[in-house]
C-alpha cells in the first residue's frame, strides 16, 4: 500500500517533526454538531465509527489492568527526553514496555510506539544513543521558518483560552488551511526506522487525536485496524506545522489540541500509572515555550482523579532543561542531544521511585 492511499490523500502532502499527514485545500465545513451530540460520539455525517470518545473515557480500557504508561505531547524537545528515560531505566532492570496499557499524545505517540514495538531495545544495540539518536530524531524535524497561513493557526491555538468545540473546531479549520510543507515520505520512512513495521506493535498502545470537523477526541487502538504510523502522524499533526492526517474519514490534527495533553482518563483503573508530561499543568507553560495550546491543562486534576479512583500514580515533569528559562521552539532539533542526556539522568535519579511503583 502506498503512502498516499494510507493517507486518503487530498491535495498537498505534508510532514514534519513528529507529525505529518495530508493538507486539504480548504473544504466548505458544514453545520457543526452540537456539544451534545460530540460528546455522544456523534459526527455531523451520522455515523460512529469507533475513534471518537468523550473525555473522560468510559468505560475505561484501563480498568482492571496492572500497569499503565501516560506519555504526553512535547516535540522533539519530550520525545527525545523520553527515549532517554527509557533507556536509563532499562539499563537498571526496569522495562517500561511491559505496561499493559500505554496512551501516547503527539510526541508522546511517537514514544509509545517505539517502546510497545519493542524497537528502542533493538535500536539501542545498533545505536549510540547519545551519537546516533539525535541525528535520527532530527529527520522528523519541519522546516521551521513559518509562512503566514502557518503562524495564523499556531496563534490561535496559543491564543485559545477555553477548550470548548468551538474553539477546537477554529484551530482545526486553521490546520486544514494551512500550507505546510511536503515531505511525508521522509517522514514515514524515519518513522518506519524507528518503530518497525507498520502494523499496530501491541494491543497496550493507543494513541489519541483530535477531529478538526468536529473536534472530537479521538482514541485510536489495535481494533481500529490502521497502521500505527498513521495513528503516530495523526496524533502528533501540530497546527501549523505538520498534517492534518486522515483516519479513517476524520481529518484531525494534534492529540494535545484540547484541554488536556496527557489524556490520562484513558488509563483509569488500572492500578499503577506513570505518567510523563512536559509541563506541570500550569498556566506558565505557554510562556515558558512548554505548550503550544493556551488552554487550560488539566493535568493535575487528572492524576487526582487517577488516586481517587485507586490508581498508584508518578507524575514525571519533563520541564525546562536545567540552565533555561524558555524553550523557543520544542521543534527545533538543537533540544535533541540534551533532552536525550538529561531524560537519561532523570532517568537514573528517579529510578527507585520508578522501580517501586512498577515491581
């Protein structure tokens, strides 16, 4: 199957760091539904096809499972923290890929992806992850000079200051209309690298988006029936930057896009979670260069909601690179090596707590 006929591709391909996917030339957009009707699951052309549910998830695929991974959505900038963390940890006995459920947003997708496929332990016996990584890494990285229909959809999801449908739907209508640049298959074949086949790696991962029609959450799993790397572009098609990406017949855009850039509802019940974002949640983030969304994260009250519902949870705060005060672009791929280095030692340092929680 070719790239494009994985993508339903309309008009310009496009890719770019940790994300990619087709660029539609601006279709007329309909009446959108109601809030009612998205959160039900309902598309404006009536039908349910399984990818849409409502925050929080329920049922949860989470409950009743021993171990639950949360990778949240940072560029380039977390990807490469994560790959570090992980790696440290497995130097030390401690194999996150064995958590029975794994949801990835954006770069966190990306994560997911490589660690449920096992690929990261084989790579690591082929690579430097210290010489190696960050110039693999860095072929996923977009031109980063912005045209102006670029910077029109970067800066309203910036400027977003609710996360109603309405306003999940304007940045999607931004992401659609805007010119990004071609390169998709330089992206599936890094990504290809990266992950391996393009078959969904394990039934613990899913991954999440959101509907730039509707704007919908969605939540993409092994039943699905699509290939993880799409999922991966989907999840990780920043406005503005990259994408959006097609599934199925839903063109969506970034998972981080809406009010939470973790999704961590997704793995409630389980009974422990480690959950890994860039931020802490607050409000700082945006200035600081941490989130690409001015919405507000719920990331604190979703990890309480995670230990009243008596899940043993670690939140782990990426933040900013020690010495900085302010990321300019977690894009650029100048973050790759020093992410990697000090998600490495993040790694170590927080390892007892780590291996406590997941023994």
């Amino acid at each position: 199957m070719t790239i494009d006929e994985k993508l339903g591709r309309r008009g310009l391909l496009a890719a770019g760091a940790l994300g990619a996917a087709t660029a539609m030339a601006g279709p007329v957009l309909a009446q959108a539904p109601t809030a009612a009707n998205a959160t039900a699951g309902a598309t404006p052309a009536g039908w349910n096809d399984g990818l849409a549910h409502p925050i929080p998830y329920t049922p949860s695929p989470g409950r009743g499972k021993e171990r639950g991974l949360v990778l949240g959505g940072g560029g380039a900038y977390l990807v490469s923290f994560m790959m570090g963390y992980f790696h440290a940890l497995k130097e030390k006995g401690v194999d996150l890929a064995t958590a029975d459920i794994v949801v990835g947003t954006s770069a966190g997708s990306v994560a997911g992806a490589v660690l449920t496929s096992g690929r990261l332990w084989r790579l690591t016996g082929e690579l430097d992850i210290f010489a190696d990584f960050p110039k693999l890494f860095a072929e996923l990285v977009p031109a980063l000079q912005a045209n102006p229909s670029q910077e029109r959809a970067r800066k309203l999801a910036v400027d977003a200051r609710d996360a109603s449908f309405e306003t999940i739907r304007n940045i999607g209508r931004a992401a659609m209309a805007a010119r990004n640049p071609a390169g998709t298959d330089k992206y599936f074949g890094t990504l290809h690298r990266l992950i391996g086949p393009t078959t969904w790696p394990s039934p613990a991962l899913h991954t999440t988006a959101n509907d730039c029609y509707t704007g919908e959450r969605i939540v993409v799993s092994a039943s699905a029936g699509l290939h993880v790397d799409v999922a991966c572009a989907a999840s990780s098609s920043l406005p503005g930057s990259m994408g959006p990406t097609w599934l199925k017949d839903r063109l969506c855009m970034d998972g981080g896009i809406c009010q939470t850039s973790t999704h961590a509802d997704v793995v409630t019940g389980v009974k422990r979670a480690l959950v890994i974002s860039l931020s802490d949640g607050g409000p700082q983030a945006v200035t600081q260069g941490l989130r690409t969304s001015g919405m507000p994260n719920t990331l604190q009250q979703e990890v309480r909601d995670l230990e009243a519902g008596g899940t043993r949870t670690m939140l782990t705060v990426a933040g900013l690179l020690p010495g900085t005060q302010h990321v300019d672009n977690i894009m650029d791929p100048k973050w790759i090596g020093p992410m990697l280095r000090y998600g490495h030692e993040r790694g170590l340092a927080e390892l007892p707590q780590v291996k406590a929680l997941w023994a």
